[in-house]
C-alpha cells in the first residue's frame, strides 16, 4: 500500500481555495489563462470550452488513462498525495482532460459535437514538493487541447507556441526542447528567456492518437496538447519575489494579485533562520522534509520561506561522539537543514520562531535524542526514523543559534552563518 495523508490533511487540502476558478474571487491568474485561451480562440477561429474536474481523482484518472506506465517514477509517493490505493488528490491539471475528451466524443456521437474546439482546463493541483520561495505543494496549472477534425501537425504546434508567447511573455525570447510524454507524440518543453535566464513555462505536444481513441474520438479526430504552471508564470509576469504571496492576506499584497501589473514591494519583514542537525532515512530528500513539514504546521506553514539541505552524512561516516549526541541509527543520514522564516504580514518573535523551529525538529528529526530550543523541556512524541512516533522526552537544551552543532566543526558553522543572509532581491527562476 502506497504512503497516505491523513483524513485531516485530505479536508485541509480540499478546502483550500483555487485561485483559478472565480467564484472565489478575481486573481491574476485567472487573466493569465483568460489571456491564453483568447489568444488561442483568435488564432484558430474555434469556441472555448471550459472544464474542471474533481481535485480528488482515482489512480486510473490521474496516471492509467492518460497512459502512465506502472512504473513510472512520478507515481512514487515522494511525489503524489495518495488518499488510499486507488484514490489521491490530482497531481496535474492533465488529469482532468480524458473525461472531456469523453464528453466530447460522446456529442459526436450524436452528430453535435462543435468541428474545433479548444479544451481549458485550469485547477489546483497537488504535489509533494521542497520549500521555498519557487514551489509550493499546491500549484495551479491549465491544460490547453485543441481537438479538430482537421489533421492537425507540427506546424499547427508551432503556431500554438509562438502565439501563447507572444500573448503571456511579450518581447521575450523563447526555445523549444524534446520531451516525451505518454499522451503526446513530438512532445516539447517551452523555455522563455528572462533576465538572461532559461525558465520553463510549459510542456506540450500532438495529441497521442490511442488516448483519443481511447476516449472514443474516431481516426477523423486529432489534437494538440499543451500543460502550463501558472504560479511561476505570474512571478515572472509580475516580478513576484515569494510564491507565498499569490495567496498573501495583506490588503496591500491582495489587491496586487488582481491585475497583472507589476508588483510592487510592501515593507520587508526580517527573516529569521534557525539551522538544525537531524538524522533522517537515507532516502530522505527536500521534497520528504517539505512535505513534513506542511502537514506539522498546518495552516501556519506559510511562516516557512525555504527549508534547504545544507550537508549530508552518512551515519557511519560520523564520529562516534556525534552519532552519540544525534542518536542516529545505521540506515539513516545526518542532514544539516537551514529553516529561513518569514512571515509576509509581521515579524516574528524569537520565542514564536523556536516554537516552530522544535515542532519541525520533533516532526523531522528520526533519531534518539534531541536539543531542543525552548527554555523548559516538555513531553512530546518523537518522530522515529520511517515517519512514526515513538515516545520521548527532550531534556537537553541549546542556543538557537548553536543548538544544533553536531557533526560539523567550526569552519563548517562558520559558513552557514555566511550563508543565512536574506534574497529580499532575487529574481524568480525555474
């Protein structure tokens, strides 16, 4: 059986808004994909048609009908929120094309079905993902098919892409690279140049003919398929610095998410980083400790600007005294994090910010003993090495600065604390 969330995170998730769709209010991305649609609409004569789906999915829904191979390594649970063994929440808005690609043959069927069609189908999408300013675990994407009765190519690819260029990323050079997909044939990656950077933005390529088929579209039917992320989009549209603001609840910042203007900075607050030593399974990677991380936290994961692995070390590649002082295991690994917090709308208080800094350490750190950060020990359920807990106590206590000083020398502290400063001034890149 596949690793499950919990019925409280699956509510949780269901009831987080999907900024694409507007009965729960304007967004810029909802102009993004009303800009791309129209484009499209223009370009090919065609009506659009508009569909969303369920975030919650069966397995066959979101991988088997789109022609995912069994094996394929994007159906792992490092990357995909399962529910039970045949449900989870939908990990791309593509999940949500056979149904109306079904639809559609199902009119024809009965003659009334429109000769051209563009299908948008925009959503929330969930991933497990690592933590920082350029992903989250909930992106928006939109999945733009043309489905003709024309014989439909190359060239009309190409026409599709030079259009949603020109109508998202304006002036901006662009590249196409070879991807495959299961439910493409002469599938591509899109990259736009920007501030002298190559940055994806979307993945495309000719409707596969058996997925067609398979919907029950005959051999007069072909397509083109193209999926697009819109978060990063925006932040490169906008000159967004932190993906936490597209849903940021500051009247100044929320206004801002409503236009495509560019965005202007609201006062900075200061980040505060806490760096911890924890020891974790060998396969462990950012994505497992994100992940944690945003199921710990809850609703106030959004404090949380970036988790980011320092350092890794094997167990038995530690002095005996730091695998004393970790209590690690064989099998596991000693990873140095760097938590940079940040919340958008206050500073944070020492004290709040070691409060969460020892709920991360509690819901990350696998082995048997502990340092904790708060000035009084207090019970709590240790996370054991595979994710579960297992009964502990923490009585030992440390600086938040020096806390967590095992298995790295002073030349080693000394570069992380170089490392902590703030990039208020960076730029979005994939």
């Amino acid at each position: 059986m596949q690793r499950t969330i919990s019925a409280g995170d699956l509510a949780g998730d269901l009831e987080l808004r999907d900024l694409t769709d507007p009965s729960g209010g304007p967004h810029a991305l909802q102009l993004l994909i009303a800009n791309a649609a129209g484009a499209l609409s223009a370009l090919w004569s065609c009506p659009v048609r508009l569909r969303r789906g369920n975030r919650l999915v069966t397995v066959a829904e979101n991988y088997d009908d789109l022609g995912f191979l069994d094996g394929a390594v994007t159906r792992d649970a490092r990357y995909t929120r399962y529910v039970d063994d045949t449900h989870m929440l939908r990990s791309h808005s593509t999940a949500m094309v056979p149904a109306a690609l079904a639809e559609l043959a199902a009119e024809a069927s009965l003659g009334v079905a429109p000769r051209d069609v563009l299908l948008v189908c925009p959503g929330l999408c969930y991933r497990r993902d690592s933590i920082d300013w350029q992903h989250t675990g909930t992106p928006h994407q939109v999945d733009l098919w043309r489905i003709s009765r024309q014989s439909l190519g190359e060239a009309d690819l190409e026409d599709m892409i030079e259009t949603l260029c020109g109508a998202l990323v304006p002036g901006h050079p662009y590249r196409c690279e070879r991807r495959v997909h299961p439910y493409t044939l002469a599938g591509r990656q899109i990259d736009v140049s920007w501030n002298g950077t190559w940055v994806e933005i979307a993945e495309c390529g000719l409707a596969h003919p058996e997925l067609l088929r398979r919907r029950g579209l005959g051999e007069e039917w072909s397509g083109l398929a193209l999926g697009m992320g819109l978060d990063r989009l925006l932040m490169l549209v906008k000159a967004i610095p932190d993906i936490r603001l597209l849903r940021a609840g500051d009247p100044r910042i929320r206004q801002q998410m409503t236009t495509l203007e560019p965005y202007h900075p609201t006062s900075a607050m200061p980040a505060v980083i806490r760096d911890l030593s924890i020891a974790v399974d060998d396969g462990d990677e950012a994505e497992d400790l994100g992940d944690r991380v945003r199921e710990t936290l809850g609703a106030q994961a959004d404090v949380v600007e970036e988790v980011a692995i320092v350092s890794s070390t094997a167990a038995e590649d530690l002095p005996a005294a730091a695998r004393r002082r970790l209590g690690i295991a064989a099998g596991q690994q000693n990873l140095l994090v760097r938590v940079t917090l940040r919340a958008l709308d206050r500073t944070l208080s020492d004290a709040e910010a070691n409060d969460v800094r020892d709920r991360l350490y509690e819901a990350l750190h696998g082995g048997t003993a502990h340092l904790w950060a708060t000035a009084a020990a207090r019970p709590r359920a240790v996370r054991s090495s595979s994710g579960s807990p297992a009964g502990g106590r923490g009585g030992e206590h440390a600086d938040a600065r020096t806390r967590d000083g095992v298995a790295r020398g002073a030349k080693h502290d000394d570069a992380l604390q170089r490392g902590a400063q703030c990039r208020d001034g960076e730029q979005p890149a994939r």
